[in-house]
C-alpha cells in the first residue's frame, strides 16, 4: 500500500491519501486539506473510494465538504463519534472556531474488526476510545494510522475535550503498543514513527 502524508498547515493535521500498489483505488483519511492543494502536489488522483475520520474533532474534517462534493465518497466514522458530523459542540467547531459548522451525517459507521478497502487492498479497524470514544486506528500489518491516539516520541491525544477519557486512553495505548510486528506509526499530528520506537518510548505501560 501507498501513502502521502499531506500535512496542511491549520492545526497541524495529517491528511492521508492511501492507494493500492496498483494504483487502481485510493481513500482519504482525515481531510484538513484542499483537493486543489493535493492536486498541485500530486497531480491527478485515483478515484477516491471512501473518506475515513480517525474521530469527530473538526481539525480533521475542515475540508471535508470540499472532498465530499469533488469525489461523491462516502464518509465513514467510528460509530461512538457518529454526532461529531451533526453537533458542533461535539466536533468542537463551536469551542475552537466559534462556528455551528456541521455535515451530513455519516454514509458508515465503523466498528471493531469492520475493514476499509483501498483498492485490492483492506485496512482494518482497530476502535480505540480515550482521545474520543469513536476514535479508531486502521492498520495493514505495515502502516498503522493512529489519528490522535498516538503521536511519535511518546505522545498521545488530549482528553479534556467532549468523549475524552484517561482510564480508556492507556488502554488503547497499551492495546497499539501490543501488537506484534514492526510498523509505520502515521499520526494524526506531526511526524511518523515506528511501533518499535514508541514500545521503547512507553516501555513503562507495557
């Protein structure tokens, strides 16, 4: 599989635009950037089969209107963060920009164990609640897109803002740093890592 990481600026969201090695299918994940803005990097796009929200918090849906009307994708969400798309205190577009911005709702509500195929290819969802309750990972056994769970040298989301929870939070931590095998760590916020660098990073919740 195929990423780009697509860091937009506002609010230092990661958007991700994942292909299959054939370049056949593509999804985007958590949209903060314009398509005209991933155009003129990588030109022409593969046809967009579904957008996916690694959770509800508007920093990683600011252009999905934008990317919704260009693709006719269907959006998917962890279903604990379905009302993020309807409620702007949820989203916390109310809290952080002073708006009432809300979408349609979700096409699909992702649960554990549900996949997302990109192309030929299938990413699985791993629901991970503490930073939000829908918050969710997807993983291929290679990548391993972390929204804001889990960020690279040690850090991790929030959870002071609507559908936060600590005690849930170092679950998920420990669940991630669980698994075996080596993987890319792509995050919500700021650089990729590697599942071995942050094990040695969170050694003490292992």
């Amino acid at each position: 599989m195929r990423v780009h990481c697509l860091y937009a600026g506002s609010y230092a969201a990661n958007t991700y635009l994942l292909t299959d090695d054939a370049g056949t299918g593509a999804i985007l994940v958590d949209p903060a950037i314009s398509p005209a803005a991933v155009t003129a990097r990588l030109g022409a796009l593969p046809p967009v089969a579904a957008i996916v929200l690694t959770h509800g918090h508007f920093d990683h849906m600011l252009t999905l209107r934008e990317w919704r009307r260009l693709t006719g994708a269907p959006v998917a969400i962890g279903a604990p963060d379905a009302a993020a798309l309807t409620d702007p205190h949820v989203s916390c577009y109310r809290t952080f920009l002073g708006t009432d911005t809300v979408f349609a709702p979700a096409d699909r509500l992702l649960s554990e164990g549900d996949t997302v195929a990109v192309g030929t290819e299938q990413l699985h969802v791993l629901l991970l609640p503490g930073h939000t309750r829908g918050s969710l990972a997807l993983d291929d056994g290679t990548l391993l897109l972390t929204g804001d769970t889990l960020f690279a040298g040690g850090g991790y989301g929030r959870t002071d803002l609507p559908g936060g929870e600590p005690a849930a939070l170092v679950s998920s931590l420990r669940r991630l740093l669980s698994l075996s095998g080596e993987r890319r760590v792509l995050p919500g916020h700021g650089e990729e890592s590697t599942l071995s660098a942050e094990k040695a990073t969170f050694y003490n919740l292992m």
